[in-house]
C-alpha cells in the first residue's frame, strides 16, 4: 500500500500515578522533544498499577494542556461515550478546539470509543449494558456531535478530526467508515491486513472511500521493524504510551528519527 501522508508519533500520557504537575512538565518536554500528538485517556481510576492510585480526569486535563502547549495536537485515547451528553461532547470539543487555536487553526482530536473499564461505570453511576449497547449508543452519539458542531457558535475553528478506537468488524468498524478521519487499534499485521479489508467493504456500503482515512496504532511494546512493516500496510500514526510516576518512555529518540527518515 502506498501511503502519502507523514508518520506521526503520539505519546500517551497516562494520567496516573503522578501529580498533575508532573504531568505538566512532561507535556511540556514531550512537545519540545517534537513528538507530534499528546493524548491521555478517558478513565477515573488507575489501569495498570494500584487501582486506587492517582489519577486525574481526562477534558480537564485537555483543556490544560490545550492551553499550556503551542503547537502538538492534543485529544483523548479515547473519550468514553457513555460518560458525557453528545451534545455536551460536542461543545466541550469545540471549546479545547478553540483554546488550543491561540489565533490559528486548533490541535483537538476528538478522539472516541464505546467505553470498556466496568468499575468507572459502577463507582460513578453509570449504566454499564453491554458491549453492544454501548457501541450502539456512540452510533447515535456520533451524528448528533457532528450535527452539534455545524450550530455551535462560535464554530470550531476547523472540521475537528474524529479518531474512532477499536477493532469489532461488524459495527465499530462500520462506525470508522461513516464518521472517522483516524482509526486506531491495536492490530498486528495480519489482523491489519484483514480489517482494512473489512472497513473497505464498509466503505463501499456507506459510500465512502476509506482509503483518506488515517490508520493508528499502538507500538508500545513493538519494534521498529514492527512499526515500519505496519507503516508499508498503511499505518502512519504510532503511539507510545508513558505511565506516571517518572513517564519514562524508553527509545522516544529512536522513534523520532525513525519518523523523520521516513518523512524526508
């Protein structure tokens, strides 16, 4: 597959285990390091570690963070749908998308899921339903956000990219054909090479042509050789993720020149 647009790297700051302050001076080392996107997460407690841990929440972060940095594009890997009204979704996106324009052009990704971690749901009154239900809910959302952006005043300062995460070939991936400018998962090669046959034909059935969408990936525990064979199938948005207390994020230098080589 040829592709033609450049290799991003993106750094996922996990917003656990450290004080916000921390997590501020990191994003500002990360955007002077050259990384190109920042994310967080859309959780209320610890993933990894103590599940009581620190941790901070996801749109206040970015909005902070929208205001603290000048030129990396910021967003949530990913928002959890069935936290937020649509509507509410869609304001909030197209106010960091403002806050981070400082005069230009704006750095928000409106990045989303379907949600998954089961005690958020439970500790902050959620109705958790089933993965259907949930996918079927961001399916409603989606529309209304967009429809959301197009009334809102003052309009976002530009079409705000949606990032749609996650792999279920029967629906979410029908969802990334219709509303996705980024679809990121966590696919190694062979199971790229079948869904982006399969969002294809999603394509085909919603009249779209997917081949301008952006296709992301998670190269946490991957090598370069890994990262550069899923680039030459299409990939060209890879995300190291970093966890507090220190966001120790081993090789980012390697990861940077990599991108810049194959950008040249």
């Amino acid at each position: 597959m040829t592709v033609d647009r450049p290799v991003r790297i993106a750094v996922q700051l996990q917003p656990q285990h450290a004080t916000y302050e921390r997590i501020r001076d990191v994003a500002a080392e990360l955007e002077d390091a050259g990384v190109d996107i920042l994310f967080n997460w859309d959780h209320f407690f610890p993933l990894y570690g103590d599940p009581d841990g620190l941790h901070f929440e996801s749109w206040t972060m970015l909005a902070a963070l929208a205001e603290q940095t000048s030129r990396v594009e910021i967003g949530a890997l990913v928002n959890c749908n069935s936290y937020r009204n649509a509507h509410l979704q869609a304001d909030m996106a197209r106010t960091i998308d403002h806050i981070s324009a400082k005069g230009g052009t704006g750095r928000f990704i409106f990045g989303t899921g379907s949600g998954w971690f089961e005690r958020d749901y439970d500790e902050y009154g959620y109705p958790f339903g089933t993965a259907g239900s949930r996918i079927d809910a961001l399916g409603e959302a989606l529309p209304a956000i967009e429809d959301r952006w197009s009334r809102l005043n003052p309009a976002p300062t530009r079409r705000i990219p949606v990032l749609i995460g996650g792999g279920g070939e029967r629906k979410t991936l029908r969802l990334v054909a219709k509303h996705a400018d980024i679809w990121h998962s966590f696919s190694d090669l062979p199971t790229l090479e079948r869904k982006l046959g399969i969002l294809a034909q999603h394509g085909e059935a919603v009249g779209r042509d997917v081949s301008g969408i952006e296709i992301s990936t998670e190269v946490g525990k991957r090598t370069i050789a890994d990262a550069t064979a899923l680039h030459e199938h299409g990939v060209t948005l890879f995300t190291l993720g970093a966890g507090g207390p220190d966001y120790a994020i081993p090789g980012l230098d390697e990861w940077l020149s990599w991108r810049d080589g194959l950008n040249s």
